[in-house]
C-alpha cells in the first residue's frame, strides 16, 4: 500500500477526491497525513476523514529553507513513499525536492509547459488561447517544470472567467492525480527513472 503526504494551502477539493478515491478498498494508496501553509480551510476535509493534519505557517519564518526544514520535520514522522502538492502555492525549498523528488508530484491547471506559476488559469484567459488544460508533474527544482506525468485539454469558452474556467479544470485534475496516484501505487508508472522514461 502506497502511503501518501498531501499538501494544501487552500480549498482542498482535489484533495478532498483523493481522500474519498483512497477510502475505496481496493484503491492501491492511502493517504496518511495532510499538511499545510496557513489555517487552509481544506484542512477540514482531513479532520472530516480523521487523517492527521498539521500546519507550518509560511508567516512564522524567516526563510524559505526555515520553513521547508521544519516541513520537512513534519513529513519524516509520516515516511510518506509519496508526497502530492495540491494546491500548495509555496515553491519548496531546493533541499526538500531533493530529498523527495522524483516521489514529489505536483497537479496545476494548465497544460504544461504552459502557463506555469501560481496564476495558470488567469495568465490562459489573458493569453486569450481557445484550449488550456490540467497536468500531473513530477517536481524539480523549477517553476512547474518537472517531467509531465500526465495531461489532458480543456477547451476556453468564450465568456469564461477565471472562476468559470478553473471550475472546469478542477474535474480533470482530479481525475488525472487520482490515476497518477494509483498507477505510481501499482507500479505502471514508475518514478525512479521519471526524467528518462515519463515525458
Ligand atoms: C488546483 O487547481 C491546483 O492545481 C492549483 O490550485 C488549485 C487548488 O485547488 N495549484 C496551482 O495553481 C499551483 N501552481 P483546491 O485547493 O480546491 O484543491
């Protein structure tokens, strides 16, 4: 069984999928602790699933590599075999990727390798593209830029908002890190050699 870390920092709703996809007996990971950033209000969904949760507050450090230390505290109590970033919008210290990735995976509402960052959705509408998207990633020491573990597109309608728009990603995603999660637990999708055989 495939144990899984999931950090948040806001809503939690692909988290939330998760959670519900892990409780199903024969999905081949569980989720065993939730961590994240500030007081995210996705948090409840692990009080809700009685998981384990804990907050490092990104506020009470003075660096990027304090906070990611005592994140990393946090996580080696669990031994997590993966961690999942949904929706945790810090990058993670160079140390921390090391020390996990390529078992760091990242989900983002937008096709890689575009519209990276924290504001994917809103930079696709700006762009004006008539297709966006959702990915799964492995991360690595770049903005969103970690080999893609999978993908898919989602059309831009015309009187969408960013709202609207995420809106509809947010299914995908779901649905891709829920699949990413179970073939890395049943092992289809091997992540020791993720830079040479995923693309
Ligand atoms: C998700 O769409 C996730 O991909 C995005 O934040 C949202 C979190 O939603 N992450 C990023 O944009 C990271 N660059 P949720 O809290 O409802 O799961």
């Amino acid at each position: 069984m495939l144990t899984v870390a999931v950090l948040i920092s806001g809503t939690g709703s692909n988290l939330r999928a998760l959670l519900e996809a892990a409780r199903h007996p024969d999905f081949p990971a569980r989720v065993v602790v939730v961590g994240a950033d500030r007081d995210a209000d996705g948090l409840a969904h692990a009080e809700e699933f009685g998981i384990p949760s804990f907050t490092v507050p990104w506020h009470e450090h003075d660096s990027r590599e304090s906070w990611g230390e005592e994140l990393g505290r946090q996580l080696a109590v669990w031994t997590p075999d993966l961690v999942v970033l949904s929706g945790l919008m810090r990058l993670l210290p160079p140390a921390l990727v090391a020390e996990y990735s390529p078992r760091l995976i990242n989900t983002h509402p937008a096709y890689l390798p575009e519209f990276p960052g924290a504001h994917g959705v809103r930079d696709a509408l700006a762009a004006g593209v008539t297709e966006t998207g959702a990915s799964v990633i492995v991360v690595d020491d770049g903005v969103d830029s970690g080999p893609i573990l999978a993908q898919e597109r989602v059309p831009v309608l015309p009187d969408d908002s960013e709202h609207s728009l995420h809106d509809r990603i947010k299914p995908v995603e779901r649905r891709l890190l829920i699949d990413v999660v179970r073939r890395i637990a049943t092992g289809e999708l091997p992540l020791n050699t993720a830079s040479s055989t995923l693309s």
